[in-house]
C-alpha cells in the first residue's frame, strides 16, 4: 500500500515535513499545502521558500497549486520544475468558502466544461507530470460520473480522490459507492482520501475495494504522527513519543525564524488535534490554551505530557 500525506495549510508546512519525516519516516511521500499563483505564476516567498530542495532535504515531495487560471498553473509549474520537481498536484478539491467563491479549488468542479478546457491548456504545455486531487463534487456527489469523462481524458499522474462532495465538508460520511466509479478501468493510479484515522479504518478500506493500492492520510496523521507506522504493523503511538515530536517541531519552528511570540499560537493548531489523546485534561488544556507566551505554552505543554492520562486509540471527530 502506498501511504501519501495530504497537504495541510497551516499545518504540514516545511518545518512539520522535516520533523516528521525523521521521526516517523515511513510515509511513501508528502503533498505540499498549495500554492496560490497570480497570472504571471508569482507566489507569497514564505510558500515558495518552503518547497525549496533545502528547505526539504531528503523528502519525497509534490508541490499543489490553486488556481482556475491554466497560464498562472503553467507559470508556477515552469518554476517548480526549474527547482526539480517531477511532479505537480492541482488542486480541485479545497472546500474552503473563499477560495470556492472565486471557482477554485472544489469551485473549479461546478463547471465540468471548464475544468475540461484548464486540462486541456494545461496538457498541451507541461513541464512536468501533473496529477489532481478532487471531491466526488461540488453540491453533490451525483456530480462525480462527469467529472471522471473530463479527468479520463489526460494522462494524470494520479487521481487523488476525497470521498465527499464540497457540501460534505469534513462532517458528513464518505460516499464509498460513488468513489467507486474511479477504480473501474482507471487508466492512471487511484488514491483514496478521507477519515482514514486507524488501523481498522485501513482494513475497513481494504477489505470494500481490494484492488486500492494507495490511500492519502491528513487529519489522521497529524492526530497521530505515527499513524503510517502503525498501518504497515508498527506500534501504536507513544507519549514520550508524541511529545519528542511536539518538542523538535518547536525548535525547528524556531531556528526557521519563527518569532518566539507568534510560536504558541503555531503550535496551539497542533492541539486541535492533540486535545483527544488526552481525555480529562481539560483543565491542564485549559492553561495551555490560555497561554499567552512561549515560556508559559511551554509550561503548559510540559505538564499535559507529563500528567495527563494519554489514549492513542480515542477517537477524533472532526467538528
């Protein structure tokens, strides 16, 4: 099975990959948070510096642009394949309300002529392999037949696919059914995306499409950054473990340049997904949410490893 990471703005920028990678380095690759060109393929220096080689010593790793503009896509790809890349990721799946407003991301997908006639410029003039991550849809995932006629027409180098539509969000089930059509007779490799948080999830996965041979992880992984160990039949997740990673993704957020002012609140989006491993903590995640500096986040943080009640099993929901 090849196990991706999927790309989370705010979260698994450059520092975390570097961190992750080598303390739990047995994800196959990473998909970079995208990158949002202007027309001539420009892009905030803080996003283009994260996916430079330097800044990803060692790292399998695909950039992801967001545009609806097949020139700003074709400028950026130039770029990045000047930088080495091989391979670069659309993406049409984004459920975000600001960037579906300007028909990008999962936006692109309400228009599949459109999307088509993107392909179709984009195809003519790469650089460099391309592959896409989408929804089954925009309002509903009845929508995904058509999208599979337009996507079947390129030669992608992967359809990373999202088992819900924009409407879904991250709340509602997976459309397994509708996810489906994607594996018959896929003319390019197939990834599932989607609430994949365990081991069981996995064989659940597993066991309905036996021919799926790659499964993209996001929220689950960053839950739990051993997750990809523990799909290929490692251990389960440990505390001393998961603090040594909150520790070293601090320092490096540091040394990055990170004001040590603005450091609680990077880390504190960590926690999000943190809080569940530590059930009845709530007063000691209260401290650390109410810290205000990076001596007291520190402080807050040291004594939640240290004393709370630890559970890699419990369950993350996403609200």
């Amino acid at each position: 099975m090849f196990l991706s990471f999927a790309p989370m703005e705010g979260v698994t920028g450059a520092a975390f990959r570097r961190v992750h990678r080598r303390l739990f380095p047995e994800a196959d690759r990473y998909y970079a948070p995208f990158l949002a060109p202007d027309a001539q393929g420009r892009c905030k220096q803080s996003h283009w510096r994260a996916l430079l080689p330097e800044a990803n010593p060692g790292l399998p790793l695909v950039p992801q642009i967001l545009t609806n503009s097949a020139s700003a896509f074709l400028a950026a790809a130039r770029a990045l394949a000047e930088l080495g890349y091989a391979e670069l990721n659309l993406n049409a799946g984004c459920p975000s309300g600001t960037v579906v407003s300007k028909r990008k991301g999962v936006g692109m997908l309400g228009d599949p002529a459109s999307l088509d006639a993107f392909l179709d410029k984009v195809f003519q003039q790469l650089p460099c392999a391309v592959s896409v991550k989408t929804r089954l849809g925009l309002h509903s995932t009845a929508e995904f037949p058509a999208l599979l006629e337009v996507y079947r027409r390129y030669p992608l180098a992967e359809l990373i696919v999202h088992a819900r539509d924009r409407e879904g969000m991250y709340r509602s089930a997976c459309d397994h059914a509708a996810f489906a059509a994607s594996l018959e007779d896929a003319p390019w490799p197939v990834c599932y995306n989607g609430d994949v948080f365990s081991v069981s999830d996995l064989e659940s996965l597993r066991a309905e499409f036996p021919n799926l041979g790659r499964v993209m992880l996001g929220r689950g992984a960053v839950r739990d950054p051993a997750l990809f160990r523990e799909l290929r039949g490692g251990a389960p997740l440990g505390r001393e473990e998961l603090c040594a990673f909150h520790d070293a993704l601090l320092e490096e957020l540091l040394a990055e340049g990170l004001p040590p002012v603005y450091a609680p609140a990077r880390m504190k989006e960590l926690w999000y997904y943190w809080t569940c491993l530590f059930p009845g903590a709530d007063k000691q995640l209260k401290a650390l949410k109410k810290s205000r500096d990076l001596p007291a986040y520190r402080s807050a943080a040291s004594v939640i490893f240290t004393s709370a009640d630890f559970d890699p099993f419990s369950l993350f929901l996403s609200s």
